[in-house]
C-alpha cells in the first residue's frame, strides 16, 4: 500500500479511488428498476472542516509524546470501523463516539507504556488494526469512556519478522495490512492465503482478534487454523505461547485470545502456518433453476471430501446483483486450487454431483490451469478487481440514500431450508414495511459438512436522515430471525458492540461467567475495549 495516499476518514479506502458516475451507471440503473420510485440524491461527503472536534480530555506523559497524535484527522479517522452505519454516521457528520486521542506504538515496549497510562489514568483503550470493524468494535460509545478514550493503531507494528521454510510458518507482527503481508512472503514462494474481502485494509491482529474468515469456501479458510502461536500484552503483563503444530494440553492459550476482539489484550505478533503458492488452478460456473437443489449439490460437494476452495452458491437476486448471470438461475461457482497437482478429477467428480441435482454447465468446465505467477487468467484478475471494488461502491450506495447491508449467520444442514425462508420473510416484511419496497438476497461464504455460512444482503430506498433508524429496525427483525431459527449471529464479522444484545443470549451463562474472569484477571480496570462481548464488572 502506498503511505502517500490518504484515506477517508470517512468511509472505505482511499479517497482517490471513489466510484466514476460511469462505474456506478449499471448499477444505479439496475436499482431504478426494482425501486422506480426512489429518489437517488447523491450526498456530498464530508470535509475534515466541517466534523465538530471536542477538546481532548487526556494528557500524555512526555515520554509518549511521539507517539500519540490529537490531530483532528487522527482522531476524526480513528472514529468508527467501516459498516453501514459508520459510513451513514461519517456522512452526516456525526463524530460523536471520537476518541481522545490516537496512539501508534513503534514497538511493544512503547504499547506497554501506552496500556500502563491507560490503566492508571482509566482511560478507555481501544485496539485498532485496519479500522474495518463493521459492528462497532473500534469506537468508544459515550457511556464506556468516562475518563476518555485512547484508539491504539498498531499498523506501525507492521513487519514479517522471521519465516521458518522448514515447518511453513512466519512470524509476524500484528499491525500489518493484508498487502503489505502478502509482499513480503511472496519472494519465498509463501502465501498466508486468508483473503477476506476487507484485505487491503485489514491486519493479521484485527483477523486474529475477530476470527475473521477469508473468501475461500472450505478447509483453511478462518484464521483461527493458521495460528500457531501468539504474544499478547495485556494490562496484567505480556503473554506467550508455544510453538507447536498442534496440542493436546488442556484447553488452548491460543483460543483463548483468538476472537478475543481486544478486549483482553492487544495481540502483537503471531507465527502463522503459511501455505506454498497455488499453481493449480480450476475453476467453473454451474447454473440451476432451483436454489434448493442448487444447496443440495452444495450439501452433497461439501459431504464428499472434495474440498473446493470455491464453493458459492448466489441465489438469482445475488448473481443479477453482481452481474454474475440474468437468467433467474442459481449459480453455483466452484473451484479447486492446488500447488502440487492438476485438479480435473476433483472437478469431475464436484460436476458429477452437481448434475445429480439438476446442475448445468458447459462441456468445457473443469479443465486445470497451470499459473506459473500464481495470478491467474483475466476472469479470476476481473472477478478479484470486482471483489475489491465493492466496498467503494457500498459507501457510494449509501450515499445515495440506500440502505445496503449484509448479514451473515451459520445454520446446520438439517434446519436450512426452513431458516432461510424465515430470515428471508422476517428481513424483506421489515424493511418492505418501512422503506415501501425491498430486495433480499442470498449467497453461501462458506460450506462445512455439517452446515453452509448464508450471507444475506439487503437494498432498500431509503434517505439520508432517515437511513440510520430504518436500518436498525430491519438489523433487529433480520437478527431476531436468526436466532429463532437456530443461526449464530455471526460466522465471521465478530460480536463488537451492535452483536452484543444477542451474543449475550446465544452465549451460555456459565461461559459468560468465565470470560468476566478471564477479563477481570487480565484487565482488572477493565479498560480494554469496554462494550465489546462483555461488560467489565
Ligand atoms: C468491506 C468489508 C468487507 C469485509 N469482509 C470480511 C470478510 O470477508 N471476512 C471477515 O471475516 N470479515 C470481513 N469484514 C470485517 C472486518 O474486515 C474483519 O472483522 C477484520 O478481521 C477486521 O480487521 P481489522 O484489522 O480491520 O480490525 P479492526 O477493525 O481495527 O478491529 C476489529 C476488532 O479487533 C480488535 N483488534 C484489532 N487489532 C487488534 C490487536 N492487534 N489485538 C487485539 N485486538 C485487536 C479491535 O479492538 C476490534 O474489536 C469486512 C469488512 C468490510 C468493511
């Protein structure tokens, strides 16, 4: 990534990379369509002048001087992560949950004398890694930071510091960015291989700390499996694990920390299993008249040992949404990667499957490319280059007076069919009652054996003064849906702040009890992230 560059502070990516009129032209003509009567006014982002900018409340020792900015544009940025809200929030010019205060640590000593300030003084300490949160989990909420808040952005933190070619793995400090991270292996023939679609501004930490999961649809695809070991400092001292391939010794340190969202300390490096590149690609489009039997293919693949690192299964809406197929098919796109071995035998088999259930493809599918740059054909660089442009083309839709969100759950096989018509029923009733019409589609993440990771979005007209309250409105009657019909409330996107009123009801009590302590132990003023997955006592 560019340092020259400058981000939104506002919204996704950088400034300079905002959507031509001509980009957006598909799109805006496609959701004219479906919402004839909508108004489409594009609003004019902010400027840094126009933000209101209290004074900050804390006061840095000398010592960290250097290493804590109070610039309006620091604090201003470091104000909300990435979600539907934050960029509604960010538009009109709404700063309210900014923190005091940013710090950069250069190193872990100075992330301890930033953390002992925090704890003494009580200041509300809240990590940041790339700032993609999309359910609150960057932002100091007025009630949790009394004293004032600090956000600690650990993107200085941002080296591959040692890579050991004999076990597959590296070392790797916890602030740098998904490029950045992918640059450096790549002259070692390694790949970390987790691509979420927040890559390009996301960090190993905040993908640790989340759980997050990357785009490939089976096996090692949630960050969790690739870590080996990790150091955390927490307000109680720094802790290490061990490096090991695996181990049975009682519950794991490791997990304790993974999907921890920095609330019990702040994760500085890990070594992480890496991967040698892929070569071996193939890759196909099946389509189906039905989604039923387009998921029973799925089931069937996902049962079969096969695992495909592509597997997404768009319902109609989702393939005519990302220009993927106008025919009112599913589509189901399955791939396989390798770096050792051609693929056609696994693809044949993942065809014969899909036929089975009423899947049609062209007689050409499946055929194994060898990437010897490990790139790929322009298809799968056009597919990437569409991937990576999307969240610009979300913060340009909610611009325009949208509401655009997504949703994502996971639900065993047995409860799917009955889970997605009512999430479906109870999401498009919400928002056909409030915003006069609606779409809800659906595409599968992620497939196990047991059960597929659904991932629903919503587009509904809306306006800018009204877009916050509508949404939140159809979020509770979407989340609600989801755990009556036995869904998680997340696979993926973490817990944060907005998760917590059903996170605390999908959590066991007995288990809430023993995070408290783990929080209480480690930050016993209870100063790290407050309002996220726990309250402190
Ligand atoms: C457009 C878009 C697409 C997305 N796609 C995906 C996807 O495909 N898969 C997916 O899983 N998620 C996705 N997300 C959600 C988000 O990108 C992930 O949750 C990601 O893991 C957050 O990483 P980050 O570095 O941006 O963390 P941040 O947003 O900075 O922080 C997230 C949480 O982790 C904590 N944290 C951050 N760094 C540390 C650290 N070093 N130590 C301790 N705690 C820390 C923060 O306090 C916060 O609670 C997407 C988000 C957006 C906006």
């Amino acid at each position: 990534m560019s340092r020259d560059r400058r981000r939104k502070f506002w919204g996704w990516g950088f400034e300079d990379a905002s959507p031509t009129t001509e980009e957006l032209a598909p799109l805006t003509a496609l959701v004219g369509m479906r919402f004839p009567d909508a108004t489409l006014e594009a609003t004019t982002p902010p400027t840094i002048d126009e933000i209101s900018i209290p004074a900050s409340r804390v006061s840095p020792p000398a010592s960290l001087a250097s290493a804590i900015d109070v610039s309006p544009l620091a604090r201003a940025s470091h104000t909300y992560g990435k979600s539907f809200r934050d960029v509604v929030r960010g538009l009109r010019r709404d700063f309210g949950a900014m923190p005091d205060a940013v710090a950069f640590p250069g190193d872990e000593a100075e992330l301890v004398a930033v953390l002992s300030w925090c704890d003494e003084r009580r200041i509300a300490a809240i990590p940041y890694g790339g700032g993609s949160s999309v359910v609150g989990g960057v932002e100091a909420r007025s009630r949790d930071r009394a004293a004032g808040a600090v956000s600690i952005d650990l993107t200085r933190l941002d080296r591959v510091l040692e890579i050991d070619r004999t076990s597959r793995a590296a070392r790797i400090q916890a602030g740098i960015l998904g490029p950045a991270l992918e640059d450096a292996l790549r002259p070692h023939g390694l790949t970390l291989r987790h691509f979420p679609q927040s890559f390009e501004f996301s960090s190993l930490g905040g993908w640790i700390a989340t759980r997050s999961g990357g785009h490939y649809a089976t096996v090692l695809t949630h960050i969790d499996e690739m870590v080996e070991c990790l150091r955390v400092v927490t307000p109680s001292g720094t802790i290490a694990t061990r490096r090991l391939p695996s181990s049975g010794a009682g519950p794991s340190p490791d997990r304790l920390f993974i999907g921890s969202e920095g609330i019990l300390g702040v994760i500085t490096e890990a070594w992480m299993r890496v991967q040698d590149r892929p070569r071996f690609r193939t890759s196909t489009a099946v389509s189906f008249a039905d989604l039923h039997a387009a998921a029973e293919a799925v089931r069937a693949i996902s049962q079969s040992g096969l695992q495909p690192t592509n597997c997404r299964l768009l319902d109609p809406g989702e393939a005519l949404l990302s220009g993927t197929s106008m025919s009112g098919d599913a589509v189901l796109v399955v791939g396989f990667e390798s770096s050792d071995h051609a693929l056609d035998p696994w693809m044949a088999r993942a065809l014969e499957l899909c036929a089975d259930h009423g899947g049609r493809f062209s007689a050409e599918s499946g055929k194994t490319r060898v990437d010897l740059d490990g790139i790929g054909d322009e298809a799968v660089s056009a597919w990437r280059r569409a991937f990576l442009r999307m969240p610009y083309v979300r913060d340009a839709m909610v611009g325009l007076g949208l509401i655009a969100e997504t949703f994502e759950t996971a639900v065993t096989w047995d409860r799917f069919p009955e889970f997605d018509a009512r999430v479906r029923e109870a999401t498009l009733a919400a928002a056909t009652r409030l915003c006069g019409a609606a779409e809800v589609t659906c595409r599968f993440t992620h497939v196990y054996p047991d059960g597929p990771a659904p991932y629903y979005t919503v587009l509904a007209p809306s306006r800018l003064d009204r877009q916050l309250e509508q949404w939140m409105e159809i979020k509770c009657a979407a989340a609600e849906a989801i755990l009556a019909a036995g869904g998680t409330i997340t696979h993926h996107h973490a817990v944060g702040r907005d998760h917590r009123p059903w996170y605390d009801r999908e959590r066991p009590d007995g288990f809430a009890a023993v995070l408290a302590a783990a929080k209480k132990t480690l930050d016993p003023g209870g100063i790290l992230n407050p309002g996220v997955l726990i309250d402190p006592a």
